[in-house]
C-alpha cells in the first residue's frame, strides 16, 4: 500500500489539523471548505490565478545554482528563488489565490495577521490592485522590528493595527484577527498567511504555494536530468514556504525533507520557537497541531531573532511529518542564521530574509554527499531585516 502523507476528506493530517471554531464561525469555516475546491479547480480560477502569477507576481522565480556555496556545502546547492517575487517573498502566492476566492465567494472585506510583514505587504497589495479595503493585524514587537514594512503596508492603503495583548508578536497578531473575524462573519474574508488555522486554510495555503514544488520538478530536469533533487530544506513557523516547497514531492521518498525551525538563543534556553522539538500536541488557532504550551496547557511565548517564525504552533501538515518521520526537523539559533545570512550574502550576492536564513543555517547540520543535489528554498528577501543586519555587523 503506497504511503500518503496528505490531507483526509475530513481536514486531518492523521490526528493533526480539523477545524475547531466558535459557533460564530462555524457556517464561515464551513462555506469555505465545501468551496474552496471547486473554486481553486475550475479553469476559470486557474486561468485568473497563474496569468497573475506571471503577469503580476513575476513567476516563474528562478532556480539558481549557487556555485560558491555548494563549493563550501559539498554538494550541488540549487536556491528556489522566492526572494524575487513581486513584494519579495513567497507570500503573493497564496494572496493572490484567496483574494480571487474572496470574491468569488461574494466578501467584501479583508483581514490579515502579520509577523514578518511579508504576508501582510502581500495582502496590502492585492487589496490594492482589486480595489477591497484591507486591515492588518501586526504585533506591537514586531510593527517595531519590520518598519519598513509597516510602511508598504499604509502606503498600499491597509489600516495596520499594533496589537499590544501577549507577547505582541504574531499569535497574538493572529488572536486579534480571529476576533474581528468573529464580529463581521458575514462579509469579512479572512486571508490566512500560512498552513495554519481550522479546515481548509493549511491544505487551501498549501495549494496555492504549491506553484513553488511544481516549478522546481521542471527546472531541476533542465539542470540535472531529472525532475527530484536529493534534498528539499525550507525553514518552518507556521510553514507555508515548507509547505509549497515540498508539495508535489510529498509522497517521493527518493527525496528528504529537512525542516529549520528557529531555536532562538537555544533549545532549553526559555527563548526559543522550536515548536516541533518543544510542543505538545494540543490545539491553536482553530486547528490540532503541536503547540509549545506549559503543564496546565497554557500556550508558552516563543522567541526568535526572525518576526516570522516566532509562532507557538507548526502548520498541522508539518507536525504530521515530524511525527511520521518523513521529515527531518532541525534547530537553527539566531547566531547560526545570522552567520548564515552574512555567508549567503558574501558568497552570492544575496541578502537572504531571516526566515529563509534558518534554512541556510541548516546546510552545515546535514553531511552530504558530493552527488547530492539540495533545493533549499529562500524565501524572502532580507530589507525588511537590514536594521538588524547592520546592529550585527557593527557588533563584529
């Protein structure tokens, strides 16, 4: 019997995933699940969606062999380069695919949570370019850390709104989206930036990231022969690079998945977001995942140098994996992403996103063969982080 590592008919990863929602969102949830493939499968959608994601989003983004780092690595090191779609990382994918279901679905109003601020610049913009207000939800931490994209954000016309409960990061960016949800159910689309949330948002993420796996399988023949690589590492929050990375290659087993998740100033330090080394199995934001929660089931504040991988919880896709032993999960504290961020940059001319640095992180914890071939995904560019960067390099 041939192993399936996706989705059920019934919106679980395993155990992992369902939907479990206030009744005030239940029909919400519901109406999204019995349309969201019938809308993302008719040839209409798939007409609209990828002449934008060429058109307007610029793919297909490059698949580039970074010579002098597989020289360093060992092995062929090929970079999925997401960093180069329209507002600089992968998140137009996914945007672009729900706001095209929000209107078909009738929705005349958007919201979005944030972390990094590439979800919320990539919901900001086809907000914009389909003329539907649009509010952001964005920790008071991280509007502090991501300025520059705070202010694409307003520039694009979204009304940004620091949220100051919790840690002020982005569970709590996602806390207060779910509450606006809950008071406007009838005409508010909510646009979920990642695999996360109730049934159908990680599989429907997924899908619409997906174009990412689908590219690598005709690049990687055109430059090796054939359509797999050896290796596919992305780095994990709430994980919808990962997601997208490895979709068409789920079931391939001729292929590892190498997940970096962020262990901030280390594993047992108290400031980590390594949720899948930390978590426990409970549930967040509407959906059964591993979730890094003390004795009595509180959710435990994470910590990460990146904005966007600062979350308690994991895609329930990706816990599933780790579970399954599909893939591989490893840690990558903040000096070691940072130190990989300045290599990248000083090898490639590449200045990589702190998220995606946690992948690159993860190059020097696997030992490769000199035949391997490794597609690690970059996937998003590093400006919104240059304050960071500098205060680094002047420490040096």
């Amino acid at each position: 019997m041939t192993k399936t590592y996706r989705i059920d008919e019934n919106g679980y990863y395993g155990r992992f995933g369902g939907a479990y929602v206030p009744e005030i969102l239940y029909r919400c949830v519901k109406e999204l699940q019995e349309r969201y493939l019938v809308e993302l499968e008719s040839e209409t959608f798939k007409q609209t969606y990828h002449r934008l994601l060429c058109d307007y989003a610029g793919r297909p983004s490059p698949l580039y062999h970074a010579v002098r780092l597989s020289e360093r690595t060992g092995c062929r090191v090929y970079l999925k380069r997401e960093d180069l779609n329209h507002t600089g990382a992968h998140k137009i994918n996914n945007t672009i695919g729900q706001i095209l279901l929000a209107q078909r679905m009738g929705k005349r109003r958007i919201i979005a949570e944030t972390g990094a601020g590439q979800h919320g610049v990539a919901t900001a913009t086809v907000c914009a370019l389909m003329d539907m207000p649009c509010v952001v939800y964005m920790g008071k931490t991280d509007v502090e850390r991501q300025q520059p994209n705070v202010q694409r954000m307003q520039m694009l016309g979204a009304t940004v709104i620091p949220v100051t409960s919790g840690n002020m990061t982005l569970k709590d960016a996602a806390n207060e989206a779910i509450r606006d949800w809950c008071c406007h159910p009838a005409d508010t689309f909510y646009i979920i930036g990642s695999t996360i949330g109730p049934h159908p948002y990680p599989d429907m993420v997924a899908r619409l990231q997906s174009v990412i796996s689908e590219e690598i399988k005709w690049q990687i023949l055109e430059k090796e022969g054939r359509d797999y690589p050896d290796y596919l590492i992305a780095c994990v929050g709430g994980g919808s690079n990962a997601a997208g990375t490895i979709y068409h290659y789920i079931n391939d087993e001729r292929v590892k998945i190498v997940l970096a998740e962020a262990g901030g100033k280390g594993v047992c330090s108290g400031m980590s977001a390594a949720t899948i080394r930390l978590g426990r199995e409970g549930i967040i934001h509407g959906a059964r995942t591993l979730v890094m929660q003390d004795e009595d089931g509180q959710i435990e504040e994470p910590y990460s140098i990146s904005a966007g991988l600062d979350y308690p919880g994991i895609g329930p896709v990706h816990a599933f994996l780790y579970e399954r032993k599909r893939a591989d999960v490893l840690t990558v504290d903040d000096d070691e992403a940072l130190t990989a961020a300045f290599e990248l940059t000083r090898m490639e001319g590449i200045i990589p996103a702190l998220e995606s640095a946690h992948a690159l992180g993860a190059l020097k914890k696997v030992r490769f063969a000199p035949t391997d071939v490794v597609v690690l995904t970059v996937s998003g560019r590093g400006d919104k982080d240059m304050d960071t960067y500098i205060r680094t390099f002047m420490n040096q």
